[in-house]
C-alpha cells in the first residue's frame, strides 16, 4: 500500500496576537530573518505559506522553534 505524503500546515494567527508576538521580539516579518536558505526550505515545505511572517515557539519540554506563520487579515 502506498504511503499518504503529508503536507506541512501553516498555523494562522489572527492579526491582533502576531501584534503581542512581534512586541516581545517572538514573531516578525521574514525580510528580518539572516538566512535565506530557512526561508526558501519553508516555501517548500509548506505551500500554504504566504511567505511573510515567522514566529518563535517555546518549547517546554524541547527546545523552541522557528516556524512559518500567515497573519490573517484585519475585520474592520
């Protein structure tokens, strides 16, 4: 039986929280990010990733990671 290939999702957060996240230096835009190559394996790895916002998660019981995230737009 063949396997199923699983495709990354990309968590969506809502504009106000990215806005907390970006105050305490845990989330930006990716221009800010120095490696390049992370973000071009994150356009790969996850096609649903609009390509402009990061976030920092700490880990509690391993260390933190970055990972792409997408910001949803703001309802007026």
């Amino acid at each position: 039986m063949p396997s199923l290939a699983t495709v990354a999702t990309v968590e969506t957060i809502t504009r106000h929280k990215y806005e907390r996240l970006q105050y305490t230096g845990s989330a930006g835009v990716v221009t800010s990010l120095e490696d390049a190559r992370l973000v071009d394996r994150w356009q790969v790895d996850f096609p649903g990733w609009r390509g402009e916002h990061w976030a920092f998660e700490a880990g509690t019981t391993s260390p933190g990671r970055l990972r792409p995230i997408n910001v949803a737009t703001r309802q007026n």
